[in-house]
C-alpha cells in the first residue's frame, strides 16, 4: 500500500490532526476539497475569481489546522472559511474600478457555450438577488451539497432557520428565474 493510498484511507479528522505536521497529508486534505472548495466559490464570487479564492482558502486551513480542534466536522470548519474568503474577495471587488476588471476567459466549448453561459449568468444574478442568509444557505445546500445540519454549523443558524432560509431561497429563485423566462 502507498503512502496516497494510506492517507486516503483516514477520515478528515485524522487527515487534519496529520496535516499539522505531513506535507503528504495536507495535500489529501487538498485533493479530497478543492473541487468542492472550487464549487462553493465559483458560486458565491464568479468563475473568474475562484481560483484566487481557492488558494486563500487553503493558505489560510494550512495556516489553521493546527487550531482546528476537531469539535466540528472539518467540513463544517472548511465551508466556513471558504464563505469568509468569498466574502473577502467580493468586497475586494467593489473596490477596483470597472475599467481595472479583467475580462473573462473565453468558455472551452464553443457549441453550447453561450447558452450555458446565458444560463449561468441567469442563476447568479437569481443568486445575488437572494438576502445573504439565503443565498448562503441555498448554496452550501445545492451548490455544496451539504446537509441540514451541517448548514446549521457552518453558519450558526438554528436547524429550522436553516429549512426555513432555504425554503424562501428556492421559491425567490424560481420566482426570479421564471420572471427571466427560465423554466426551473
């Protein structure tokens, strides 16, 4: 058995309480996230500025682990860190001037590109319409996939604020994407 293969054997508890100390465990933790850590952020802040969000997430877990106490799930502790780097990199954003703000990159696939680019536009902007709370709520939800509970932990909000935020989140959004002529 390989080393990769041990590590990807351990929990995330026992991953972080090794990534402490182990280059080799930090980047399991890594591989095992970042496309999860990606989605959430290319959801919350843009295509465009996930990867920059991605990086300041896990500099800033390296940075962590050796607080992290295992009283949550690591997951929990990750989201979270993730929503506060989102957060951080919109707010960056309010403060550059248009004309400093790069122009995407064009999409890989030219045939459907643009009407899923229309779509992808469509639900970000029923995104940003949503109230923090929901739009938070409904992204670790759907975007994120994590349960009820675990949304409960990850933003400090009661169970059934949690179902409640989420429930007003998803009828805002088909109402929007409905006005906008999408079928949800």
């Amino acid at each position: 058995m390989t080393l990769s293969d041990a590590l990807s054997q351990l929990d995330d508890a026992a991953l972080a309480k090794l990534a402490v100390r182990d280059d080799h465990a930090f980047e399991a933790l890594v591989n095992r996230h970042a496309a999860g850590v990606h989605r959430l952020a290319a959801n919350t802040v843009g295509s465009g500025a996930a990867d920059d969000v991605v990086q300041e997430v896990f500099i800033a877990v390296h940075k962590g682990l050796k607080g992290f106490r295992g009283e949550a799930q690591f997951s929990t502790w990750l989201h979270r860190i993730t929503l506060n780097a989102c957060y951080k990199a919109l707010q960056a954003r309010q403060n550059i001037p248009f004309e400093d703000v790069l122009e995407p990159p064009a999409p890989h696939s030219p045939v459907r590109s643009s009407e899923q680019a229309d779509i992808r536009d469509r639900l970000a902007a029923a995104l940003q319409s949503l109230p923090q709370e929901q739009r938070e709520a409904v992204t670790l939800r759907e975007i994120s996939g994590l349960d009820y509970a675990e949304i409960a932990a990850v933003t400090g909000a009661e169970l059934g604020t949690v179902k409640s935020r989420i429930n007003r989140g998803r009828a805002a959004l088909r109402e929007w994407l409905t006005q906008a002529g999408l079928k949800p």
